[in-house]
C-alpha cells in the first residue's frame, strides 16, 4: 500500500515537472516594445493557398481587405506589380490613409515587361495622391534576369513619361557593384537582410545601419530608402541565423525603435507569410510576414513574447500522453516493479511524449505541401516507432534492475526421492558436420547419467559418405542407445528430420530433447532438468546455449559476450513471464504436447522458436534454467556469425506473419498479456535496426537534395535526432548498464559485446525487411569448424555494408565543405550522418577482428572456465 501511494503521488509529480519544463522553454521573453505606427510595408496579395502556376489573382475585395488590417498600423505600402489584382491598390489605400510605393515586376519576360511599365505609368499618371515613387522591378540585376543597360532602359522610359520619383530596388551589393545604375535612378531602394548574410539575431540590426551608412557614404547625393528590411519567423537556419518567432520579434522590435529615432524611411518586409515562395527562397522564405498566411498577427509589438504561443497545447497533449504510456506499461506490471523502476520509466516517458509532441507542434506551425506533408508524416511515425522501441528497451532496464524476486527462478534439481525418470529420446540432427566433432558429442551423450534413455542421430541430406559413414560407426560403437538414420533428399531442412526422428522415437519416450551436433553436454543435464516435467503444465524445459571456444580469440570473445547478454538478461527475465524463447538446442518437450500441437514447422527457418510459441498457444508452461550444461561451437567466421543472425531474425519475421492474430489483445489470443508483451518487445529491437537502416538511406537522399540544391532543402534534424543519435546512445547505455547488471565480464569484454551487436545491426534490417515482404527464404546452416578466407573475401561480404559507409563519408564531407550549413543545423546533422557510420564501422572492426591472427597462447585450456566445463574435459 505505501508503495502504491508513493507511486501515485511520484508519477503525477513527473507530468508536472514535464509541463514545467515546456513553460520554462516557452516562457515570455522580455523585449524592448514597439508602439508607434511603421512607415511601410511590402504587400503581396496572394493567399495562403497560392499556386503561380494555377491560382488566380486574388480579387479586389481581398486586397481590400488586407488593406484595412494595415489602417492605424503602417503609413505606406509598398507593392511588387502593377498587373494582377495589384493596379486596385493606389484607389483601395486612399480609402485607409495609406500611401503607396508601386512597383512593376521585370524579369526575362519582356511582353510582361511591358504590360507591367505600362500598367505603372498609367497608375502614375491618374494624379492618385496616394502614390509617392515608382519601383521599376525589385532584385533584377540579384537574379541576373536582364541586362544591366535594359533595366536603364525601362527606368529611362518611366522618367520620361511619368513625374514621380523612379527608382528600382536591389540589394546593396548590387548597388555598388553597378554605381552606373545609381546615376540613372532619384533615389537609391535598398534590401538590407542580415538573415540571407548569415548573421547572428544579436548583430542583425547593428549591421543594418552599418550597411545603411556605408551607403551613403557611397552615394552621398542620392536619397536612401531601405525598401527590404526584416528577419523570418521560420524555416532552416542560413550559417549563424536563426528563423524563429522570438527573432522575428525581437529583430522587428529593435530596428523599428531604431530607424524612428533616426528618421529612416523603410519597408518592412512584409505584410503576409507567402508559402508558395518555398519553391523559389527554399523554406524561410514563407515566413517574412508580420501576419501569417491567414492574416493573422504573429505577435505583439508590445509586451512579451512567448516563443510558441499555443505551447499548452501540445503540452497538454504530452501529458496526456505520457500518462497513457505509463499507464499501458506500469500498471501491468505495478506489482513485480520497485519505485525506482516506475521513476525511471516514468521520466522516460514522459521525454518521449514531449519529443513527439514537439515535433508535431513544429510541423503544425509550418505551411505544408503535399510532399512536406508526406515527409513530416513518415518522420512522425518513424519518431512514434522509435519511442515504443525506447519505452521497451527502457521497461527491460526497469525490470532488470529494479524487479521484486520472482517465483520463477529454476535451478537445477535434485532428483526427488522416489522420482520415476521418464524416458527421453535425444535428437541430434547434423548435415555434412566433421565426422570428429560429431564424434566428441556421441561421447559426452555416452557418459550422460541417467537411467532410460535413447539417442537419434539424424544425418539430413550428407551428400559424401566419407562424411557421414564415420557417425554411423561411432553410432555402432557406442551401443544400442544410440540409432544413426541417413536421410536422402529428405525434406524440411532440419525441421523435417527431427520430424522424421520423432516418427521413429520409441513409443514409450516421454520426452524429446534435441542438442546440435557441435555441443558437449555435462552428464547430469537431463537428471538435474528432467524432474521438472513432473509438473504435467510444463511442455518444454530449456537451458541456455554455451560455448566452449571463446578464449580462442578476441572475434569469438566477442561473440560469446554477446550471445550471453540475450541469455542472462532476456531470458531471465522473461522466464519471470514464463515467455521465453525456445530454441533448437538444450532444449527439452514432452512428446505429448509436440505431437498435440502439430509436431515441428517445416515451413518456418526459426522451426525451434515457433514450436515453443505454439506451446504457449497451448497452454502450455515453459521451464528455464540459465545454469549451463553444455557448449557448443561458435562460429568461426564473421559470414557465419551474420548468416546465423539473419536466419534467427528472418525467421522472426515468418512467425510474426504466420502468428499475428495471437499478438492482438482480445479473446481470440490465448497467449496471456505477459507473453504477448514479451514475444514483441523481444521482436522490437530487431525493427528498431530496420528502421535505423531506413532512415540511414533516408538521411542520404536528403542529403543529396541538401548539396544539389541548399536554398530550397530544409535539414530535418530535429525530427530525425530521437530515432537516430538518441536511439544509439540509449542503445550502448543499455547495453553496457545490463551487462553490468547481470552478465559476469569486464567492461571491456561489454564492448566488446557492444561492438560484435553492432556490427550486425545491417545484417538484422535486412533480416526484418526481407522477412516481412518476402516469403521461402531456404533454411541456412550455420556452419562449424570453417576456415577463415582471406581479406578481399571478407570484404566481399560486406559490400553493402561498406558501400553505405563510404556514402556517409562522402555525405559527411560534402556537408562539412557547404558555407550554407555552417551553423548549429548544419553540425547536428552531419552528427547524425556520423552517428549512422558506426554501426557500418563496428561491421568493418568486427570483420578486422574476425581475420586477425589473434590467438592466446594455451588457448585449448582458456576456452574452459566454468566447473561444468571442467567436467566435461
């Protein structure tokens, strides 16, 4: 009960300290005000949903419209077109005060050139009082649209036949590039955007009226009006600056301030957000407005700032969320978790919620196009995939660490007193293994103790009799206990002759126990394990697989640490949930619930797996035991060691297909919660791979569109760091904290381990995603005593491997060496490039390690540690 109060009052308490921290990063920033009226502003009309290729130009009573929010809050306008909607705007803004800048559009487009020069000089000349200049195309010169002498030419002909003040407006770069330009124009219209130079928010306005008074130095006899002048709202960081609503805020604020004291005329740009300039200015080039898109104001001119204003929100949405999530998996397990467990979890959760939630807010607030849309959609479900993967790597920490004793903890037995020992037939399937190692397994069956017993030794498809004729002389040798069967073009892979051995097992065995034919089992495993059949619920009883050849180099090192972290930490725990995963050796059933519930899958690679999930559908009970009672081989090279784990993982994926509906909550399933919980938490961290994969060849392709075209490419990099640096890292802290926790090795030999994981990482995506989408793949052997090829043979079979790896490095490089990304945006991302090297990095060490002629001296006595590998020897 105290430990049930304290977690309803502890758990509220993080959702609070979650909302906490979204009103800490939201919290109203304190900015010098602004409230006088502005001297002008650029307007374009179009709306929110404007396509220059499709849409119509808005109509007048839109543009009048948009000219009324302007009455009382700016005194000038200024216009970009004479054509399309915009020749109302000198009549519509005598009606609200306004004066007007018009201004024709020039570009390659001559008979548009024209329509517009006409168009203006018509304005000009009906003597509206509203209009004071006339702009004769806006960045010209910028975009390199005309020639230099043509634009003279338009600014002549306007001069000659019209009497308003002429100019056209450009940046200031273009102005003193062109000094010839400034002789023709009656004033000089000036662009001055620090953004587009990259500067820093807190320089921005100091280098506007820097820029501002080098002009006139330049150009001492021409008046200077800044007809461009503002900072974005959103969109990707240009090197040091920085688009967000704050900026835009503060840069507006403390220029406007600024420019009124000393008399400045200017044109804020601009009125309204304009998505459709995504396509031309990339993304920040939508959010210049001091309105948004749908004409409503950003921010106040007075006050503070807060720099997401509908925060609550989404931060009411994370809280609810992480609730729901804490709730989905803590109060299923409330009872076996300590407090600290439920803390830990808790603070996970509530991270993730809020990391979810903040990436959506981001996305909310921006103008989406279809294809952004698609993209922010597969990068949200991408970050949803990502934070189950976490909250179920992170529940496995909290159980590991901070779990109540169970009541399923097994040890080997002591036969009870009494006790009739059960017949047990032990299957040993092989297929073209070395006659001798082979061999040294007969022998240790041969001295097992115990009472009633028979072998099957199933040679599956040995083409050479030079192989298996010795086995079966063996077989002979060592008496009537031991039955060798030779199976020609006999099929079902390995499933179908332990199928076949079971046809042939003695009618009275009660249980079946099947070994691989590399291990050497210690004498006493079946009386220490067998007893527990006595328990008529239980349907199979498994021990963990060892291996006796890890001290023979630092490759196989690895490898043996890392397969002990699944069986000392996985299966342990999930033993507490009687969920555990069978597999094909060391294993025990009893005969009865293997023939019940269809003997062994023939059409799965993973058979030993999926009969212990069918088991479970059976209602069976399962037995594990992490004490070792026999070792076995590893493999000797890195080929073999991906080939096994791309069958383990491939044949995962033929049993989540062939057995989905058992995964549903519901009645139809007759697993219970636990096991349904364990059997995909356990299937997660392989989809976590997949996906680390896809967003690898996702981070290359925006990456090629980053470097082809910069200006209108944005970096995802907040979307993408939870799925990718933040999944590896959690990854490694997990690792190394079990291990710590219940695996006997050093920190090194966890890196070890760590690294060895790693370099599959690869190897597991393909696995999940050919398993998912691909049906048939053929059963692969895993074989032993290879001999290791030479180098350009390992490296042959990791091409994949190595081709994504020298891509991120030219990724990487190509990113470092472009000015456009030389800023926070641009560093993180090419982090998150680096971060996808190292497991294709691990994958290259671990092939290195594999070929290296490690060897330590005495290694045939090293590679025996434990008093039941002594035994054996």
């Amino acid at each position: 009960m105290k430990t049930k109060i304290l977690t309803l009052l502890i758990l509220p308490l993080l959702v609070w300290v979650n909302l906490s921290i979204w009103n800490y990063l939201n919290y109203p920033l304190k900015m010098q005000s602004w409230d006088k009226v502005m001297k002008g502003i650029t307007y374009s009309s179009m709306r929110r949903d404007f396509d220059p290729g499709n849409s119509s130009p808005p109509t007048q009573d839109q543009i009048e419209d948009d000219l009324k929010l302007f009455a009382g809050k700016v005194h000038a306008v200024r216009t970009y077109s004479a054509l399309e909607g915009l020749e109302f705007v000198p009549e519509l803004a005598e009606k609200y005060d306004l004066n007007v800048t018009m201004g024709a559009w020039i570009d390659a487009d001559l008979d548009k050139n024209r329509r517009e020069i006409e168009s203006l000089i018509e304005l000009s000349n009906q003597n509206s009082p509203t209009i004071v200049r006339l702009l004769v195309g806006n960045e010209v010169l910028l975009r390199k649209d005309i020639a230099p002498d043509q634009l003279i030419a338009y600014i002549r002909e306007v001069k000659a036949r019209t009497w308003r003040p002429v100019s056209t407006s450009e940046t200031w770069d273009m102005w003193l590039a062109h000094p010839e330009l400034a002789e023709e124009v009656d004033f000089i219209a000036l662009h001055i955007l620090p953004y587009w130079e990259g500067l820093s928010i807190d320089a921005a306005v100091d280098y506007v009226f820097y820029r501002f008074n080098a002009m006139r130095e330049a150009f001492p006899n021409k008046p200077i009006i800044i007809t461009e002048v503002g900072w974005p709202s959103d969109g990707q960081p240009f090197k040091n600056a920085t688009a967000s609503l704050a900026n835009q805020a503060q840069f507006l604020r403390q220029f406007l301030n600024r420019a009124t004291e000393q008399k400045i005329t200017y044109y804020i740009i601009e009125a309204f957000d304009q998505p459709w300039k995504v396509e031309l200015e990339g993304s920040a080039g939508a959010y210049w407005g001091i309105f948004n898109a749908d004409r409503e104001l950003k921010f106040p001119m007075k006050g503070d700032v807060t720099p997401m204003p509908d925060w609550q929100a989404w931060a009411t949405g994370a809280a609810v969320l992480s609730i729901f999530l804490m709730a989905l998996f803590l109060f299923s397990r409330h009872r076996r978790l300590k407090l600290p467990g439920k803390i830990f979890f808790g603070i996970v959760a509530n991270l993730a919620a809020s990391v979810i939630l903040w990436s959506a807010a981001v996305a909310a607030q921006q103008y989406q196009t279809g294809i952004s849309l698609v993209f922010w959609t597969l990068l949200l479900l991408m970050q949803a995939m990502a934070v189950v993967i976490l909250l179920t790597e992170s529940m496995e920490i909290a159980e590991v660490l901070w779990h109540r004793k169970g009541k399923r903890t097994f040890k080997p037995l002591q036969t009870p007193a009494g006790f009739t020992f059960p017949k047990v037939s032990v299957h040993l399937p092989i297929h073209n293994e070395p006659p001798e190692m082979v061999r040294e397994t007969l022998e240790a069956l041969a001295r097992v103790d115990y009472p009633n017993l028979e072998v099957l030794v199933l040679d599956n498809n040995t083409k050479d009799p030079a192989v298996w004729e010795p086995v079966q002389k063996d077989c002979e040798r060592l008496g009537d206990v031991f039955r060798f069967f030779h199976l020609e073009n006999w099929p079902g892979f390995k499933a179908g002759a332990i199928n076949f051995g079971l046809e042939h097992t003695a009618p009275d065995a009660e249980i079946v126990a099947v070994i691989d034919s590399d291990y050497i089992i210690s004498p006493n495993w079946l009386k220490s394990m067998v007893p527990y059949f006595a328990d008529d619920k239980v349907g199979f009883v498994q021990s963990p697989q060892d291996y006796r050849d890890h001290g023979l180099s630092t490759f196989k090192s690895m490898c043996y640490w890392e397969y002990a972290g699944f069986f000392n930490i996985g299966m342990v725990q999930r033993n507490e949930y009687n969920a555990i995963i069978q597999h094909g050796t060391m294993t025990m059933i009893r005969k009865s619930a293997l023939l019940q519930v269809g003997r062994w899958g023939e059409w799965c690679i993973c058979e030993d797996s999926e009969l212990g999930l069918r088991l479970y559908e059976a209602g069976y009970d399962s037995v594990y035991c992490k004490d070792s009672f026999g070792q076995g081989l590893m493999p000797d090279t890195f080929s073999g060691y991906m080939t096994q784990r791309f069958r383990w993982v491939y044949g995962a994926m033929q049993i989540i297909k062939h057995h989905w509906r058992q995964f549903l909550p519901g009645k139809q399933s007759t697993l219970t919660t636990a096991q349904r919980y364990y059997f995909i938490a356990g299937w997660l961290p392989w989809f976590s791979d997949a996906l680390a994969m896809l967003l690898t060849i996702a981070s290359l392709i925006m990456t090629t569109l980053l470097v082809a075209d910069p200006l209108r490419s944005e970096l995802p990099v907040n979307a993408l760091l939870l799925p990718t640096i933040g999944l590896f890292c959690f990854k490694i802290f997990r690792t190394l904290w079990l291990y710590k926790a219940r695996v006997n090795c050093s920190t090194l030999q966890s890196l070890g381990a760590a690294l060895s994981g790693l370099s599959l990482t690869h190897t597991v995506a393909k696995g999940t995603l050919q398993g998912l989408f691909t049906s048939g793949k053929p059963f692969m052997r895993t074989p032993k005593l290879e001999k290791q090829g030479p180098f350009i043979a390992g490296l042959a079979t990791i091409w994949q491997e190595l081709l994504l790896l020298s891509l991120l490095g030219l990724a990487i490089y190509a990113m470092s060496s472009i000015d456009h990304f030389d800023n926070l945006s641009g560093r993180l991302w090419v982090a998150v490039l680096s971060v996808q090297t190292v497991p294709y990095i691990a994958t290259l060490m671990t092939l290195l390690f594999s070929i290296a002629p490690n060897y330590y001296p005495g290694s045939e006595t090293q590679a025996i540690e434990s008093p039941q590998d002594k035994e054996l020897l």
